[in-house]
C-alpha cells in the first residue's frame, strides 16, 4: 500500500514513514495540511495518517477536505493523549481509526493491519462492481452457448481445465472473444471471488509494460517518483491474463518465464525477489510457432505456456451458430434502444450468411447494433446492413457483374482498406499492404471513422 502521512512534526513523520516501510509498503510525508492536500491533488495514495494538531491548522479540517475530494480514501488520525473528544469527532468525521501519540511500534502495527483490511474490502467492492458493470455489458455475447460441435469441444476442455492451477494459451483470431473466455474460465475456476487482473501486451512500450507488470521502486528510471507494485501484485490469489501475448517484447519474455516457472518476480530497480500467486491465461492471434521460428518468441517461454491450449474458431466456420447469434444481438440491441423488431428479411440473412466476417462475433454485434439503429422498418433489411456485407453478399451472389453496381470507387476503396486493418496487427503493415505511407493511412482512416 502506499501511504501519506500528514504530520508537522519532523521527527515523528520521519518515523513513521519508516516503520511503514519496514513493514513492506511505501510511505511520504507532506508537513502540513496544504502540502498533504496538494500531494493528494497530484498523486495517489492508498491510505493518510493525519495529526489533528498541525500549527496553525486544525487536522479535523484537513480530514474534512480530504475526504470530500475523496470520499473512500481510509484516514487515521494521530492525537494527542486524553483527546477523546477530538477522536469521537474525528471518527464522526470519517476516519477510520485515530492513534494516541506517543504510541508502541505494536499499536501501530494493528491499526496498520486495520487499514490494509480496510483498504482490501474496498478494493473487493471496486472489483465487484467492476464485475457487475463488465457482465451487464457482456450480457449480448453468447459465445458460450455454441452448437457446434467444434466450438463445442473447446469449451469442453476449457471447462475441465479450469478448477486447475495450470497455465492456458487461448488461440484465435481478432474478435473470436478471447477475453471473454478468459474471464468465464476464471469465473469457473477456485479463483472465481479473486481478482482477474488484464494487461494488453502491445499497448505500451517496453518500459511502461515492464514496470505495468512487474512494477517498480522509486528512481529506477525517469518518471518514477513512487514505488509501483504492478498487476502482478494487483492479481495476487487471482488470475491474470495476459491479452495479445504474441507482441510481447523479447526483452521481457524471459522475466515472464520466471514467473511462470519459479512464480517469483523482481519488481525495476530492486533486488528483493517477491513470490508471485497468480493463475495466468495467455492469448493472441498471432501463430506463436512461426513467431518462435522468426526468433520474435522465446521457444522456452511458448512450452511453458502450451499447456492448456486451445482455439477459438472464426465465426465463418461456425455456419450453424452464425444467424442464431444474428438473431441474438438484434434481440439485445433492440431492447437496449427500445425499438419494437421482429427480426430480419430474407435478403438480411442471406448478407449475413455470406458474408466471411473478418472480425467476427465483435464485427458482428457492431454491425447488428448499427443495424438495429438504423432500420426504417420492424425488420432488418440488407439496406439497414454495413456497405462492406452488402457488397459481399452481392458479389457472392453475381460474381460477374456486381461489384461495379454494387458500390462507387470511393466505397470500394473504403471496404478494402477496411479488410486490410482487420487483417494486419498495426497501421505501419497495413499502409505498407496498401502502398501508401502512414500518415496518409491514417488521415483516411480517420476519414472513414475508423479511429
């Protein structure tokens, strides 16, 4: 945890901050109410210990500011001995516990243990709501409910594996609802009430990644001003997933391995080993054996991770599923925007079926809800549908002659581009595939709504 201590008293915030530190957290002083305050404006903290006499101030003040800027933030508040009165108020106030100065290195302890088990039920309330807030919204995806006997297969395995302390590597491509596979495995699991913790692999830098997910201490590179714990430690107990672990920096990969086969890590810039408890779920869409045959992947690294492995098919290979998921979203949508549907005409369905989604089920509830939005009628029609489907499902249909009536120049320059981005994993490939620099990409792009 990372504490602030509010105290004018030089000596005794030294102390403090201190036995903080030996106790495992990470601990600054501020010496005065406006210093705390402004400290608290500027950076995060888990926890404050405040003195109620601060000079001129008054600490009750103080607690009173603090909490309105932030309202679940726990508070101590140190007094002076026989101020009973004063504590009552505090209390009243919002602290969550008070200190008689002097006090025994024991008695702080205690209320320091207090704090963290303070500090982890909201954080457990946080996650929970996190949770509810994620199911509503993923309440529209029924990628569990496949009928294929394909799909489900991998769901079979996936459903025996996951009671298990073992590593999983989920395969698939962009859309097939690998995160959410990830999180049902999780909730299936002995981890279900633990935390499911997510880092996205090509999001950051090298850097940024490593200190994201081991953490840091302070001053181990610019920027650093305070100790950082990282998701590791965010997922301690639980699960964490690791998304898109394909575009994971070589540099890291080999402290990935630690922690997989030692579960133990270092966090930048310290020497300290830490023992890691956490159940880790990989995915990605790239071919990891060609990436371990370019040298992009470590080969150690992809065995310890194929232990559990499975793939999601792409929705084209899920014929039986596909308008049943169409008539799913469209359900969902229509409620969600209170429009009165009664489903799709023959010329919709015969777009949707023969149409290869290229981003599949995620194009796929994109494209239902625009069409839900957009529908002049009860019925979805192949008019209400993107431009990209319509012209597939026309060109599928008259393979001669409808492209060119089916959309102007423009359009087709529009769905090709379209194609492309779903198809390559960053804008620098996809200009290269397209034979136009970067910057050009990205302003049609931006043009299109693409961003």
């Amino acid at each position: 945890m990372d504490f602030l201590v509010i105290d004018d008293d030089k000596i005794f915030r030294d102390a403090t901050c201190f036995l903080i530190d030996g106790e495992g957290h990470y601990a600054e002083g501020a010496n005065s109410g406006q210093q705390g305050l402004a400290v608290l404006k500027d950076e995060k903290f888990d926890a404050v210990l405040l003195d109620l006499n601060l000079g001129n101030e008054n600490g009750l003040d103080i607690l009173t500011e603090i909490l309105r800027a932030q309202p679940a933030l726990p508070v101590v508040m140190f007094t002076a001995q026989g101020s009973v009165k004063a504590s009552v108020e505090a209390m009243r106030r919002g602290a969550i516990d008070f200190l008689e100065k002097p006090f025994q290195r024991e008695d702080f302890i205690t209320v320091l243990a207090r704090v963290q088990r303070f500090h982890q039920l909201g954080q457990r309330i946080e996650q929970l709501e996190g949770e509810i807030k994620e199911t509503n919204s993923q309440n529209v995806e029924p990628i569990f409910d496949f009928t294929t006997p394909r799909m489900s297969e991998v769901m079979d395995v996936l459903l025996r594996a996951a009671p298990t302390p073992a590593s999983i590597l989920i395969l698939g491509e962009s859309g097939t609802g690998k995160s959410i596979a990830a999180r049902w495995i999780h909730q299936k699991s002995h981890l279900a009430g633990r935390p499911f913790v997510t880092v996205n692999c090509p999001s950051l830098s090298k850097e940024l990644l490593e200190s994201e997910l081991f953490g840091h201490v302070r001053g181990s590179f610019t920027g650093a001003i305070k100790d950082h714990w990282g998701k590791i430690k965010a997922a301690d107990g639980g699960t964490l997933f690791l998304d898109e672990i394909g575009d994971l920096p070589m540099e890291i990969q080999p402290k990935l391995l630690r922690l997989l086969q030692e579960r133990e890590y270092e966090r930048l810039g310290e020497n300290a080993i830490r023992q890691a408890n956490v159940r880790v779920i990989a995915a990605t869409n790239r071919d990891l054996k060609k990436r371990v045959a370019e040298g992009a992947f470590r080969e150690d690294l992809f065995f310890r991770l194929n232990v559990i492995t499975v793939e999601l098919p792409p929705l084209r290979a899920l014929p039986d599923d596909l308008i049943r998921f169409a008539e799913h979203y469209a359900h969902h949508f229509a409620d969600q925007c209170r429009r009165s549907l009664t489903g799709y005409t023959e010329d919709a369905l015969a777009s949707l079926r023969n149409y290869s989604w290229p981003g599949n089920l995620r194009e796929m509830r994109n494209a239902i809800e625009r069409a839900v939005i957009l529908a002049r009628t009860d019925r979805i029609t192949s008019a209400d549908l993107p431009a990209e489907i319509r012209l597939e499902s026309t060109a599928a249909a008259n393979p001669e002659t409808s492209v060119g009536a089916a959309l102007t120049l423009e359009q087709l320059t529009e769905l090709h581009i379209r194609k492309v981005l779903e198809r390559v994993p960053n804008l620098g490939e996809a200009a290269a595939m397209l034979g136009i620099d970067q910057a050009t990409l990205y302003r049609r792009r931006k043009r299109i709504g693409l961003e």
